[in-house]
C-alpha cells in the first residue's frame, strides 16, 4: 500500500487549497505538513525539495513535486479526473486556465492594504458575473449535461465549484442570475467526496485570516503589501 500523499504549505488556502480539493474529490487521504517558520522554510530549501524555491510542494508516488498546476495534472490523470481522450482534456485544461484566473483575483485579497481591498471585491464581483461565469453557464445550457466536460465528472467541475464558493464568500447571491451554475453547485456538492469535504471537521481551510497573512508574511520574508489587479 503506498504512503499517503503529503502537502507541505501553511496552514490556509492559497494555492494549496485546490490541491486538497482535487484529492478530497478523488477520495484520496492526504497528510499536511505547515511551514510555521522561517528555519521549516529553509531547511526545505536546502535539502533541494522545493525546484524553483517555492511552494506548494507535495511528496506522491515517491516524487516531490512543484509547481501548482503540475501537481494537479498528476493528481487529475491519475485518479481519471482528466478527461477520455485528448479534446476532453484540452477543454478540462481551458475550463480550468478560467477558472483559475478568476481565482487568481481572490488569492491574493487577503495581502492587499484595506483601500485595495475594497477596490479588489467589486473587481472580483465584475469579473465573475461578467466574463467567467457567463461562459460556464452557456457551456452547460447548450450541451444539458450534468458535468462541464464528456458528461463525466472531472477536474473542470471540481475547479468550478471551488471558484463559485469563492466568490459567494465575497457576495452571497453571486449566482442569482444563472440557473444553470446553481443547479450545478447543487449536484456537485452532493457528490459523496465532495460533500464530505464540505463538512465542518475536513482539511478544507476557511477563508484566510490575519494570522495566516502574518504566518506567510513571516516565513517568506515578504515585506511589502501586493498590489490589486
């Protein structure tokens, strides 16, 4: 039987985050590891863990992988979340780029100085309702299937889920104006796996404290407030 899969990264979203959800979607038990200080930081630096000096890193299959999206196409192929052919998982790997721009808009909130804040929250709202969930809500009207790509569920779906509970964070009724997405956060949250990660107790982590900001801040040495979009 092989070792769990295990994430080394803080203790809250980040990029992280749609790692475990890809896991937890797959029924795969994973083990943490959270970087809490410099020394944890630079002793994995220096023991040549982390490729390009940064994380996430995530030790599977005897490999210690990097970069986000490498992680998650492994994690996808091999839990046969990533399509049946080559055209399904070129339209996974494009529903997925959008879904992770519209994400990239909300990763980095929690840095930004109050007034950025206020002008990142309406772009996050502005960018959802107008360029990224139009174009999922049309995907699933006109094939009337109950997933986004070959009617199996896959990485796409988990991806879009996690970005329409995003955004709800940051405004409730987000979804009001499309049928479709709402029917469909409702069948995939009712997925076992997926509902059991939604469940208070699981490794999905809550929306990103100060705490956390200072624990990054800290062990990155990151020194500066990042810039809105």
């Amino acid at each position: 039987m092989s070792a769990k899969p295990k994430l080394y990264y803080f203790d809250g979203r980040g990029k992280m985050e749609s790692i475990r959800w890809l896991l937890a979607a797959a029924g795969v038990e994973f083990e943490e590891e959270f970087l809490e200080t410099r020394d944890q930081y630079e002793k994995l630096l220096q023991g040549g863990s982390l490729l390009f000096q940064q994380v996430p890193m995530v030790e599977i299959d005897g490999m210690k992988m990097v970069q986000t999206r490498a992680i998650l196409s492994y994690i996808a192929a091999k839990y046969n979340l990533y399509g049946k052919d080559l055209k399904e998982r070129a339209l996974i790997d494009m529903y997925v780029g959008g879904t992770e721009d519209l994400m990239g808009f909300i990763l980095m909130f929690p840095f930004l100085s109050a007034e950025d804040k206020e002008k990142q929250h309406a772009l996050i709202v502005q960018k959802a309702t107008s360029r990224y969930f139009p174009v999922y809500e049309k995907v699933l009207k006109d094939h009337g299937q109950d997933f986004l790509v070959g009617n199996n569920f896959s990485w796409a779906d988990v991806h879009l889920l996690e970005a329409i509970l995003m955004v709800e964070e940051k405004k409730s009724d987000v979804l009001s104006g499309f049928p479709q997405l709402q029917a469909f956060k409702a069948r995939i949250s009712s997925i076992p796996a997926i509902k059991k990660f939604l469940e208070p107790g699981s490794q999905r982590k809550p929306v990103p404290d100060d705490k956390y900001v200072e624990t990054v801040r800290r062990v990155l040495r990151m020194y500066y407030d990042i810039k809105a979009n």
